[in-house]
C-alpha cells in the first residue's frame, strides 16, 4: 500500500467532493465505471493510489469542467512518483511511513519532545544513541540505515524551500544523556547553531514550568500549502506513531501546542538556556 501522502489526501478529498456534489452514491459511482465501492473508498480516503485514467473517468462522470479534470489528472501523476523515502521503506512500519510522506510536502512544521531531541534537529551520534536504546535490538548496520534516513529527512529544513519549523523541547530532554558528554554538548551545540536558521524556531520549556499538556507525549503538527489540506496531527504512543486528521483531535492537538508555546521560555531566552546546559556539559 502506497504512503499516504498530501497530494494522495486532497486528490481524495476532490473525488469525493466531486461525487457527492453530482449526487452519486459510493455504489452508483463504481457502477459506472465497472469498479466496487470499497475500492471507490479506498480512492477518496487516499489508502490506494488512483490511475489518471480513473480520475477521468470519474471527474468525466461528475461533470467537472475539464480544466479541472486536467489539474486533477496532473495530480494523480504527481501521487505515484516515488518519493525519497521509498528506499528505506521495509525499514520501518506503515504508520511512520505515511507521517514522513506527508512531512515532506508539509510546509510549516511544529513538533514538542518531552524526552527527547526532535528528530529533524538530532546529530548522527545522537541519533545513533536514540537508536541504540530503542525499544528495538538493531544490528550495527540497522542503526547505520536508521541514521542516514533521518539525516536525509533532515535536509529539507535547510533547503532551497524549507518548511518553517518550530520546536519545542522539554528542558528534561536536554538533561537526560544520550551517548556520552561529547555527543550531548555536540548535539546542544547543533540545537543552538540550527536556531539561528530563519525558518527554525526552538524553544525550551523548563523544568520550572512544571507538570504541563505536553507532559504525556510528543506532539508534530503539519500545515500545508494547499488551503484544501487540512492540518495533519502525529502524537507518539507505545505501539508507534499515530495520525490524527479528525477535526476534534486537531483542535485539542493545536490547543495543546499553543499551550506548549506560552509555558515554553522565549526564543532567545531559550538560546540563553542551551548556552548555560553547553556550560553544564
């Protein structure tokens, strides 16, 4: 099954529109077109990839003026080509596969860790630390693949058109060790030399601040260029990553993430905190 990507979604989200507006049925739709319905479902919930072909079938079917099929058909050709991702996908599950597909078109980023470094601002030596204390036993050459695919997940946020990214960091995850004290201050480093990026914010929320929304787990928010994608939500759990689209959680995601950022210090005081841990180090 093909990652979930945000063209995938709002390809899906414009066949379904497109149906409902023409008042055909999920059944009458596929009818016409000698499909079944629950491949028809699976077309507008973006869970299988759609033909150019069929999406001017079906478009043809709804009666959509044909500069919009032309779009849509475009559209379809771009979802089948195959991201930078592809390569490293039998390394990891399904769910983690569609959330780094659809980072990669994401163009605002936000992300909380309560325990660790956000993975787009980790060093390979601390990645590899993360790696080598997972719930998982990698071989050597495992933990080398898992760092080259988060390194090249990294490359976007510097870019010829970076997505704004904003991360927020629990203090506790700064002072939890991760390798030894050269790959810490080397990743403290990292974390204060990436802040001065103009599309890279990070804020450190401090120990002081005490219990807070955050507390229980990460936090990624995506944004989109297209006003037609919605906010996409991921929060971390015991048994990997979740996304979350339904409007209700991202209410509750996008107001605990407001949250996060009023309890977290400042920008600049947040630099002034990564100076004083380096001190630490």
């Amino acid at each position: 099954m093909a990652p979930k990507t945000a063209r995938a979604r709002r390809l899906g989200i414009a066949l379904r529109a497109h149906r409902e507006a023409a008042g055909l049925t999920l059944e009458a739709a596929a009818d016409e077109i000698n499909s079944t319905r629950s491949t028809l479902s699976r077309y507008e919930n973006a869970q299988t990839l759609v033909s150019p072909a069929t999406v001017r079938a079906l478009l043809s079917l709804y009666g959509v003026r044909p500069d919009e099929i032309a779009a849509a058909v475009q559209l379809a050709k771009d979802t089948r080509k195959p991201g930078w991702w592809v390569p490293y996908s039998h390394l990891l599950d399904k769910r983690t596969i569609d959330f780094i597909a659809l980072e990669a078109e994401a163009t605002a980023i936000a992300n909380f860790e309560p325990s660790i470094v956000p993975g787009l601002l980790q060093t390979a030596d601390y990645i590899r630390g993360v790696m080598r204390g997972g719930p998982h036993t990698l071989t050597d050459e495992q933990v080398e693949q898992r760092v080259k695919l988060r390194l090249d997940r990294q490359q976007r946020i510097t870019s010829a058109e970076p997505p704004i990214f904003d991360a927020i960091i629990d203090e506790g995850a700064l002072l939890r060790p991760v390798g030894d004290r050269t790959v810490m201050h080397a990743q403290l480093s990292h974390l204060l030399k990436t802040s001065e990026l103009p599309n890279v914010t990070v804020q450190v929320i401090p120990l002081a601040a005490g219990y807070h929304r955050g507390t229980r787990g990460s936090l990624h928010i995506l944004e989109f260029a297209d006003p037609e994608d919605p906010l996409i939500a991921s929060v971390e759990t015991v048994a990997g990553q979740m996304v979350l689209d339904r409007p209700g959680d991202l209410r509750t995601c996008t107001k605990i993430m407001e949250h996060l950022r009023t309890v977290a210090l400042s920008p600049a005081d947040s630099r002034d905190q990564l100076v004083q841990l380096m001190k630490g180090r």
